[in-house]
C-alpha cells in the first residue's frame, strides 16, 4: 500500500490546457474517488497517476518516489478499465494469472495466488470459462482479481461500471467497497456517477474543467457544498436553486422571482439587497399551511416516497417527500423549508456565503 500525492499537475494538448494546477493528497488506503461531469478531466488524472499520460508540469507520487518519468509497470500500480480488457482467448485463470507468469512466478504461487484472489471475488467455479460465457459483472471481477493478483501499491479504477446495467451496478458498488475493506489498499476510482461516489469513498475530489472545486468526505460535500457547482452536482434529486436577493431590513428573508418570499437562517452582514441564490435541497423541503404556495406541475410516487415537482415564484423546484400525498397536478400545495440546513451562494461567484 502507499500514499499518492499529486502537486500542481498541469496537462496540456497543444496550446489547450486540460489539467490546471490539481493538487490532490490520498493517504494510505484511502478509498479516494474523483468525480464530474464528462470532460472534466478526471480520466485524464488518472491517466497520468498511471503514466498512461504524460504530465505537462508538476509532480506525482506514490509513496516515497516521484513517478513523473516512471513507465506504468515501473510504478506498481494496477488499473481495471471501462470495457474489462481482458483476452478473449484465455480463460479466467489464464487471464488472472497472466502478469504472473510474464515475471515468470513459480507455478505453485501462481496457482495459490489466483486461488485466492479467485475466492474473494467468488470465481472458483469459472476459472475453466472464457470470457465471452461470461456476464459482464462476472468479467468486471475477472478484471478486478487480474488487478489483485500483482498487489500493488494503488488501485486505479477507470468507469468499471458504467457498462452495467442499474442492478448490476448497485451489486458491484457493494462488492468493490467490501473488497476494499478486505485489502485495505489504496483506491483512487475516476466515475461521473455522483450516486457512486457517495456511497463508496471516504474522500471525494470534485471536478470541473480541469481543476478541483472541492475535496471533502461525502456528507461533507452534500451538507457544505464551497460553490454553485458542487451544490448543483452533488445529490439526486439535485438541490433546488432559486434566483433573488438577501433582504435584511428588519426581518431577514429571500425574495426571488416572481414576489417569492422565503425565510432563511443566517447572512453574513450588509447583505440587505445582494444579490444571491437560495439552494434547498428536495428532502428539506415539507408540507405547512405556513408556508409558500406551490402549483403541482408532476407527481412521482415511488412507494417509499413521493417526488413532486412544482412552479413557485418564477420557476420550478423538486420536492422529496416521505409520506405519501394526494396532490394531484394543478392542485396547490403549501412549502417550508428546513432552515437549518438551507444554503446561500453569491450570485455574481457562486460561492457560498457564511453569516
């Protein structure tokens, strides 16, 4: 196992930047994964963790060694890729044994190795398979006990489960963080899925053309997201944002558009007339005679709660209840929300704003 440290890494394709200034540090076994939307450069990332790209300027390492000019199979990492890449012509043995036996280990070590690695993953009966009898979630763990079998330092894991259907993938997030628990190695794992990185990392790195808006363990990012990006891309249903300003003339509230008044918790101070983003999340939203009329645009019930989407003010937001309602579309509801956990962002940089 070893720590990777990534400093001020810069990659450029001709004069266009990709890549500006990332610093990233994963300690030792630490599940890390890195998260945006396509194009943010994330794969790219971890290309270069891998010395599958080259780095334009700054340093990386793993461990004590500085691995900018190291080949890949110089820097005792392990990679499992979207599409599986395994040999269609071998079986699972053969194809979990295959970098063993190109340092040409003993036979008794191979087998005992790839038994072993075979057992955790629950592929002792396909070993005499090849991989066109196999389903995708069972060819994705033939490439991941392909990675086990070297014992690297760091796992690098690019989208492998983006291939799989929705169920598969639930089962396969399970199976990746139980067997991260089991080795305890260090995991740096490229998604765009941000369900995926809530449920299987222990530090997210969120990114957005090319540099990193937040590093953060999940609940940290869901509860205290830095900006607008980070509010906006992290949680499903994604968190409401409504347009307006802060009024602070005696009571303190939002007004959006549309004559929309909303109470909040907290500004930081003069903010009377600043213009601002009020983001409240689905969930934290609930149903009070008190509060603000809302027009029922679409109900979606899924049995253990109910997705309203509907107009208030000037535009849309999502509701999350627990319950089960009634409200049909067109019908008006009466929204509140939760105080304590709404979150204010200045308008002109999105970032937000503490009282």
């Amino acid at each position: 196992m070893a720590s990777v440290a990534i400093r001020d890494v810069r990659k450029s394709f001709g004069a266009t930047e990709v890549i500006h200034g990332v610093d990233v540090d994963i300690r030792d076994g630490e599940f890390v994964i890195l998260v945006g939307p396509s194009g943010c450069g994330k794969s790219t990332l971890l290309r270069m963790i891998a010395g599958l790209e080259n780095i334009s300027s700054g340093e990386i390492r793993i461990g004590d060694r500085i691995v900018n000019d190291l080949a890949p199979k110089e820097r005792d990492i392990a990679m499992v890729f979207q599409n599986y890449a395994l040999y269609p012509h071998m079986t699972v043995r053969d194809n979990m044994a295959f970098s063993m036996k190109l340092r040409r280990a003993p036979k008794a070590e191979i087998e005992a190795t790839v038994g072993r690695a075979a057992g955790i993953l629950g592929l002792g009966a396909l070993l005499d398979r090849y991989p066109r009898q196999l389903s995708g979630g069972q060819r994705q763990r033939v490439a991941m006990g392909r990675a086990i079998v070297r014992d690297p330092q760091v796992f690098l894991f690019d989208e492998p489960l983006s291939n799989l259907d929705a169920k598969l993938r639930v089962q396969m997030r399970t199976e990746i963080k139980e067997l991260h628990q089991r080795l305890g190695t260090t995991i740096v794992y490229v998604t765009h899925d941000q369900i995926e990185a809530m449920t299987m990392a222990d530090k997210i790195v969120v990114m957005h053309d090319g540099i990193v808006e937040q590093i953060g363990a999940p609940l940290d990012l869901y509860d205290r997201p830095d900006n607008l990006f980070v509010a906006s891309f992290i949680g499903s249903p994604a968190m409401n944002l409504l347009k307006g300003h802060v009024r602070a003339n005696g009571s303190l509230f939002f007004e959006g558009e549309g004559g929309l008044r909303l109470p909040i918790g907290a500004a930081p101070a003069s903010s009377d007339g600043r213009p601002a983003v009020l983001g409240v999340r689905p969930e934290h939203l609930r149903l009070s005679p008190e509060g603000v009329p809302a027009e029922v645009v679409v109900v979606e019930p899924t049995g253990s709660e109910t997705q309203v989407v509907a107009r208030i003010g000037g535009g849309e937001i999502v509701c999350l209840f627990r319950d089960r309602i009634q409200a049909r579309p067109g019908e008006t509801i009466h929204v509140q929300p939760d105080l304590a956990v709404t979150h204010l962002f200045d308008a002109e940089t999105g970032r937000r704003l503490v009282a």
